[in-house]
C-alpha cells in the first residue's frame, strides 16, 4: 500500500513545509517555488517563510526572480489573510452588537 494512503491527508500550508525541509539542492527548490508562489495558502505564512529562508541559506541561493519571489508572495498572503481577518471580526462585531 502507498504510504501516503496510510496517513491522515494535510492541508498544503503544512505539508509544504515538511517538503521544503526534505528538499536537498537548487534544483529541487525550484521545482517548489511556482508551486508555493500560486498556491493560495490561508495560514502557517511565518513558518513557510521561515523553512524557506533556512533552505535558501543553506543552499546559498537568494530569494530573486530565479525562484519566483516565493518570501514576497507568502508575505503579501499574510497580509491579506490579516486584513480578511480583521474584516471578518469587525463584521462579527457588528452583527453581535445591535440594540434593539
């Protein structure tokens, strides 16, 4: 049986994050990059981030055009996620706070 099959399946905000730690050169983080950089991911942003700038470092790549922007795109979805958030509570607010 596929090993994958066995285990419980993941959200990609987490499993991304696994397989960006198991990724061993350039090549390989390439092929990642595309893949996290137009992919809406809702939440976990600071760790992706954080995995990726510690496989960047550890392969000696910087974060450029190469590898299509990956920290600026995960940071401008933080943002947003924030700034839904934000709206969302104020809503909720809202509609729990009519007098009658």
């Amino acid at each position: 049986m596929f090993m994958a099959e066995q285990q419980k399946k993941r959200p990609f905000h987490e499993t991304i994050v696994d397989a960006t730690e198991r990724v061993e050169n350039a090549e390989q983080l390439a092929f990642l990059a595309p893949l996290i950089a137009e992919t809406k991911i809702p939440k976990n942003h600071d760790t992706i981030v954080a995995v990726w700038d510690s496989k960047r470092e550890e392969l000696g790549l910087e974060d450029n055009e190469l590898l299509f922007g990956v920290r600026a795109a995960v940071l401008r979805q933080k943002e947003e996620a924030e700034e839904e958030a934000a709206k969302n509570a104020k809503k909720a607010e809202g509609v729990g706070s009519s007098t009658a």
